[in-house]
C-alpha cells in the first residue's frame, strides 16, 4: 500500500488544518486545528472527525495559531493517546493559546446562556480550559533541523517558517517518500520574524495560499499606522484593533513603539494591550532570540509599549476612560474573547476607529466590518458601525503570491506533485495557475476530505 494523505481542514478554506497522512495500518495527522468564519465552516468543529482518534498514531504542529492547534483538546478528550511533536517556541505558545482558547469558549457560552441568544439550551463549549491543560503533558519539544521519528521508521525534519514564533515547516519521510507541508510561512521582510529557511527536496508538496491571489503593498506598517493613529489622537478618539495574540500584537506593540521613538505620534498616546494570552505571548519574546530578529533594546520597548491588561476587572474598566487611546485585544478576526466587548462599546462613535491588522477570514466579523458594512452582529445584537475602519495592508504575517512562488523555488528540484491549501477557493486556484504557468509544477487544489496519493 502507498502513501496517501486525507485533506480534513486547510482544504476549500483558510483555516481548520488537518492533513492524514496514511501508510499501511500507521496514520500520522499534521496540524490539529479549529475552522473558523463562516457559520457552516465552525460546524465541523462539532462534526466527528472520519476516524477514531485513537487510530493515530502521533501529531506534529507547524506551529501554534488555532487554527492549525486548537482542536487538539477534542482530540485528545476523544481518544488520542500518542505524541504531540512541536518546535520549543509551538510547544511553549500552546501552553498559553490552548488554556486560553477553552477559557475563551466557556466565557462566551455562558455569555450567551446568561443572555438567551443561544440557539441551543444551554450553550455549551467544544472544550475546556481543563480539557486543554489535560493535552498539554503529552506535547514534545523537537529542535528545528533535528530529524526525529514520530512514528518508528517515519522520519520528521521541521525547518524555520517564519510567520510567528516557533513556525515551522515539515518534511516528512515515509517509505521513501519525501512529503513537505510548508506551514504558514512568513514574509521574508517581516518586522520582526526571522525570514523562512528554504524548501527542502521533496516529492510532494503541499502549499499555503493565504495570500496566493496578492501581492503586499511596498509601503511598510509604519507608513500606514502613523496617520491613522495621528488622526485618532486629533480627534481624541479611541481605537480598537482586533489582533492575533500571537504575531500581529506584538507587530503592532514594536509598530507603536517606532512611532513614538520617531515622533510620528504622541509620546503621551495610551496603549493597552488586553489579553492575557498576548501579554503572555510577548514577553516569550525575551526567551526566544532565535526565532526572531529584534535586539535586547528592541525586546525590551516591545514589552514596554503597552499597558499590559491581565484581569476582566481592569478589561471592564477601560469602557470607562475617555480617548484617546488605544486598545489591542484578540482575536484577530473578531470571532470571540474581550475585543467584542470593546467594538460594542465604541463602534458606535464617529470619533473612534476600527484597525484591521491582518487577513480576515469570510464570515467572521473582521470581514463584516472590513466589507463597510454599518452593523455588526455582537453576542446577540445589531450594533451600529460609525467608527474609521482602517484596514492595513502590510501587517500581514503571510507570505504573498510572490514570495510563496520563491520559497518553492529554493527547491533543489520539482517535486511529483503539488497540493495547494490552507487558502480560500479564489487564492488558492490562483497560485495553482500560477504554479503551473510560471513553475511547469503539477499543482491542484484538493477538496475538504478527499484522499490524494503522495
């Protein structure tokens, strides 16, 4: 029997990375993450995965971002009873991202249940933060560049991504096959993210296309984050900017601080940063050099730059100071957690301001209020939209269409076989034409749960 992988997330859509990779009676599933955006898609969290966890025999993690981690309570509450294998930095931000995320869940269903709007009686989550510490033992460090066997006689490379701290990419060795799974990667100019490490040799790849139909714009976030901040602060108005904690928080803390040391906006200017996981996340910046490229001075005004919010006390108490001011609260796309508490309260205000800082999946609220629309529905309500929305365009942490186009090329050779995923239907289609017209690869979009050989 050959080698072949099931696509279970990642596939048709930007988010929920799952990939089987089957030979014999072995599986091995890469990436365990939650879908997210459109209603249909937030479902299949709830959907029974098409086998028994307890058939796989091991996990690896590119990296931590929920939707290539955030399943893996379920997972292990269902059955799974293997490894978890994950670089340092994935290992140390899923401590903080899992907990966090089934704190988040109960939160939000008791929320609802308190107020009624839950469509089922009672509202419940699809895990705890008890569920997640529960999987959290069974997470194992590997170094980047150490090959290791996850399962006996597979071999497993993880090499550096960029993207967010401890992302990495996976080529995986099975009968000898050479399979590569890019992972998120990152743009090789990020602000503060170490550029990718070149593809290795591979026979089949599977690429990402977040970005697969674009191109980032040449201007930087400073040049787009300046005026607008320059515009709040004239005004005295308040800011919301729904962040990834992990990643673009801490791009846009490091943003800040640039501005304020250039004297491009007010010294004076209140930033808070609201949300444990993020405040967590940032200060992992003091213990991982190796994964980015800031300078001590740099980490240190990073860690500086923004009053840091831990308690729902101190969170609550911020919809009682006047702006201006500025507060960054996750998530990033505005699918749940404190940042919907703060857009209900000042979205309503013409003198406020909304700012997009990354891509923002169809069918959540970040897409909603980046589409112009004048309401957006939070826990339950219709809540007026009057406040700037400012989108920027070069805070994205992905790799463009280019520079996808140009880690595949470091490879040594063309591979048998390329599958693109981890993008939306447009995106992905255009950096499989791409790959064909411009590389000569074989390149084809797989649909969600086919099964494809290696």
């Amino acid at each position: 029997m050959g080698v072949n992988i099931t696509f279970l997330g990642g596939a048709d859509t930007v988010t929920g990375s799952k990939y089987l990779v089957r030979h014999a009676d072995q599986c091995l599933l890469v990436d365990c993450g939650l879908f997210q955006g459109y209603k249909q898609l937030r479902l299949r969290n709830r959907t029974p995965l098409p086998f028994a966890p307890d058939q796989i025999a091991a996990v690896v993690l590119t990296h931590a971002h929920l939707d290539h981690s955030g399943y893996l309570p379920v997972l292990v509450k269902e059955g799974f009873a293997g490894r978890v294998y994950a670089t340092p930095g994935t290992q140390a931000l899923c401590k903080i991202l899992l907990p966090d995320s089934g704190h988040i869940q109960e939160e939000d269903a008791a929320f609802a249940n308190r107020h009624g709007f839950a469509k089922h009686a009672p509202a419940l989550p699809l895990y705890t933060r008890q569920d997640a510490l529960d999987c959290l033992p069974i997470i194992k460090s590997v170094e980047w560049h150490k090959t290791f066997q996850p399962i006996p006689g597979w071999r497993a490379t993880l090499s550096a991504a960029g993207h967010i701290l401890g992302a990495s990419s996976l080529l995986l060795e099975v009968e000898g096959h050479r399979i590569l799974f890019s992972g998120d990667l990152g743009r090789p100019d990020d602000s503060i993210m170490n550029p990718p490490d070149p593809a290795p040799a591979a026979d089949t790849v599977l690429i990402e296309s977040t970005y697969g139909d674009r191109q980032h714009p040449t201007e930087n976030i400073l040049g787009e984050l300046g005026p607008a901040l320059r515009r709040l602060a004239a005004r005295g108005g308040v800011a919301v900017v729904p962040v990834f904690a992990v990643g673009r928080a801490q791009a846009l803390l490091h943003a800040i601080a640039q501005l304020k040391a250039r004297g491009d906006i007010p010294r004076t200017l209140p930033v808070f940063l609201d949300s444990p996981m993020a405040v967590h996340t940032t200060h992992l910046f003091e213990h991982n050099h190796g994964d980015h490229r800031l300078n001590g001075s740099e980490v240190h005004a990073l860690t500086h730059s923004a009053t840091m919010v831990n308690s729902t006390d101190e969170s609550r108490a911020l919809a009682s100071r006047h702006g201006p001011m500025v507060i960054l609260s996750a998530s990033g796309m505005a699918t749940g957690g404190r940042v919907l508490h703060h857009l209900a309260h000042h979205a309503g205000n013409h003198r406020n301001m909304i700012i997009l800082t990354g891509y923002q999946a169809p069918g959540t609220r970040g897409a909603t209020l980046a589409s112009g629309a004048k309401s957006v529905r939070i826990h339950g309500r219709d809540i007026a939209v009057e406040a700037e929305i400012v989108q920027l365009q070069s805070a994205s942490a992905h790799a463009d269409a280019g520079q996808l186009l140009r880690w595949l090329q470091t490879m040594a050779e063309a591979p048998g076989q390329t599958y693109v995923v981890h993008g939306n239907p447009e995106a992905s289609d255009a950096l499989r034409a791409r790959i064909n017209r411009e590389l000569g690869w074989r390149a084809m979009v797989p649909e969600h749960g086919s099964t494809w050989p290696c």
